[in-house]
C-alpha cells in the first residue's frame, strides 16, 4: 500500500474502480467493511469518499455485495442505495449481521478484520 493519505478527491480512474469492486467481491457473508477500509486496500488511505462514488456506479450486473460496504460508525447507506435503509438492513440481517439498538452495524462483532483482509490489493 502507498503511504501517502489523499486529501480531498482523487481522480476515479477505471483501474481504482476494478481495485474496489475485486475487494468488494471478497467481503464474505456476515461481515462488512468500511468505505475508508476499502480505500486503504486499494492503495488509497483517505479516500473513502472515492469508494462510496465507486459504489453508488456499481452496475446491477456486477453482482457485487455492495450492502456490505457501510460507513465507519455501522450507519447504513442513504435512503436512496438498495432500496432504502430497511432493504439494506434486511440483507445484512439475512446473512448474520446483527445491529445495535440505535439501529447501527455491531461493528465490533462484524467487520471484517485485518487479519482476514487480502492483500494482494495494495
């Protein structure tokens, strides 16, 4: 991985793009990871904006598990992602993810640690 922290935006390259999507692909069912997460093993630290308009372009297709990726405090995306809130939450509950009372991620139970992260990404 770089080093270097990017402030502000970066430039959305197609190869950041694949980067992003290839580690979205290996968040396994009944975890999460974090946008800032996923920046961090694409080789960009601080550019978790950078993921979350990477994953707000993510084609149906792709059958990517972007219900997975949540902000750092557990928070589930804008109404606007995957249906709303509730769809979302219906998804990650499916799978095992269980939440707080005030509605957030237990992230302490479910992201995904370092320890099980690839690092071919960086």
């Amino acid at each position: 991985m770089r080093n270097e922290k990017f402030a502000g935006e970066i430039p959305i390259t197609p190869a950041f793009e694949q980067t992003v999507h290839k580690i979205v692909a290996t968040i396994p069912r009944g975890k999460v990871a974090t946008y800032g997460q996923i920046a961090e093993m694409a080789g960009a630290p601080g550019a978790a904006r950078e993921v979350g308009h990477v994953m707000a372009r993510v084609a149906a297709g792709l059958d990517l598990p972007c219900h997975r990726v949540v902000n750092k405090t557990g928070t589930l995306a804008p109404g606007f992602a995957f249906g709303g809130q509730e769809r979302q939450r219906d998804m990650l509950e499916t799978e095992g993810v269980t939440f707080l009372a005030d509605g957030r991620i237990d992230m302490a139970r479910h992201q995904w640690g370092r320890d099980e992260q690839l690092t071919l990404f960086s």
